[in-house]
C-alpha cells in the first residue's frame, strides 16, 4: 500500500479553500431588470449569468446573450427548477440570475481574524431589521462611513435582494458585509477576540455622543419595534442611546445606523 502523498493532499486542500472562498464571495442577484443593469454596467464584477432553458425567445434575452458574451461572461442554461435553486426565489426570477464577484462580501470567521481590536475598529450589526429598503439604505450608509463592516445575519434579517440592492444605490458590491447564521453566536466570536458590544436602546441613559470606546466595537441596531433579541442583549457590554429633541421618541432604524456609523471616535 502506497502512503499518502502529502504534497499532494496540501495542494488539494489550498485548492478547496480557494474555491470555497471564491465562491463565498458571490452574490447572486435575479430578475431581467436587474440583471439587465449590472450586465450594462462595466463595474460590476459578473462570474456567470444564468437562462432558464425555458425562457421564449426574445429581444431582452438576446441582449443579455450578446453583453455577456461580449465581457466574457460565462453563460449556463438550467432547467427552471435548477434555476429555481440558484435564484431561491423562483416568483421572481424571470428566468435570469447573476453571479456578481464581491470581494467584500464574505463570512466574518474569516474576517474575525485580521480585524485589529483597537478602539478605531468600529461594526455596525443588525438584529431583526426585515425591511429591504431599510437593509439597502444601512448597507449604503456603512460603505460610505469610517465603519469597517456591516456585520449581517441571515436569521432575522431581510435577504439580500433586487430591493435591498436598489435601495443601496449599487454600493452593496462595494460593501465590506460580514455573514453569520446567528448573530449571537458571531458577537460571541467577536468577543473572544478582543471586541465590546454596545447595543442602541432608546431607554439607555448613555448618549452614542458621550460614549469613549476603548476597544473595538460592535454597535447592534435592533428591530424598531422590539428592539434586540434577549440573546444579544445578554452579550451587551454598553447600552447606548441617541438623544432626541422636542419629543420624538425614536429614528428610522437606516436613520440611526448612518448616525451611529458616522459618530467621531
């Protein structure tokens, strides 16, 4: 029996991780119109464009064909039901979906390990926030702030979407976004390596103003009528509030994350 070449099994394993990394960095966006705009636009970093073998032909179809050959984009066919799970949203997808390279886009266990813990670090992380528009607006405000990342979970919080992507104004490809399956899980992580949380509570008697970190930070934004769930309140280091005026109780929830995300540290 020969013994395992472990040069062999090295270069393997790089080659797995490499891929894996590749193709987590991919947001899949659906729709003709949609799809339609990133093809047309040359900024936008297209891995593959995907047909429905199903779709009739047409005029809108043909161009799709005709740009993404033209910047050398992979072009695959599916059956509708293939495409139903590469879109995951088969009501809405037309037929057509897009693979868009997104170097920032990526899983925070990967990031957890390059962010310095210094006070300048600063993550803005949502809990609850379901409404796209609201997701897109935040999603711009963080990539156009000092702010590192947004740091996203996908239980409880509004997918990424043609809405969302709208709402961002495109700068979602941009984006340094983080992704976790559950955020209290991920704001654990982040705590082990050197981070505090502070959680954005209306009733807190500390102001965002007044507030001095004096290591990383995560700030947690939370559902505008619940608030943040009992797990991530529990992980809350600081409760930090904003300061209103003339009796308003409370800011739209993109509203106090481009506040928070733009606070001087």
């Amino acid at each position: 029996m020969k013994p395992p070449n472990l040069a062999n099994q090295r270069e393997n394993s790089q080659r797995y991780t490499a891929k894996k990394a590749f193709f987590d960095n991919l947001i899949t966006l659906y729709g003709r119109k949609p799809c339609g705009e990133v093809l047309r636009d040359p900024s936008c970093k297209i891995y593959r464009l995907h047909l429905a073998q199903s779709n009739r032909k047409s005029d809108v179809i043909a161009q799709f064909v005709k740009l993404a050959t033209q910047r050398d984009i992979e072009i695959c066919f599916h059956t509708r039901s293939q495409l139903s799970r590469i879109s995951r949203n088969s009501k809405q997808d037309q037929g057509v979906a897009c693979d868009i390279e997104c170097s920032g886009y990526q899983h925070y266990s990967e990031a957890v390990k390059q962010l310095s813990s210094q006070a300048s670090t600063r993550l803005i992380a949502l809990d609850g926030v379901t409404n796209p528009q609201n997701l897109g607006m935040i999603i711009r405000s963080v990539t156009a702030s000092p702010a590192h990342a947004l740091l996203l979970p996908a239980r409880g919080c509004a997918e990424i979407s043609p809405l969302v992507i709208k709402a961002s104004a495109g700068t979602i490809f941009k984006a340094n976004i983080l992704r976790c399956d559950d955020l209290a899980s991920a704001l654990t992580t982040f705590k082990q390596q050197g981070f505090q949380v502070a959680v954005l509570d209306a009733r807190a008697d500390l102001s965002i103003t007044e507030f001095i970190p004096t290591k990383a930070t995560i700030f947690v934004l939370g559902n505008e009528t619940q608030g943040t769930s009992a797990q991530v309140d529990q992980l809350a280091d600081h409760r930090l509030s904003i300061t209103m005026q003339r009796g308003v109780e409370s800011l739209n929830v993109a509203v106090a994350a481009a506040l928070v995300s733009f606070m001087p540290l």
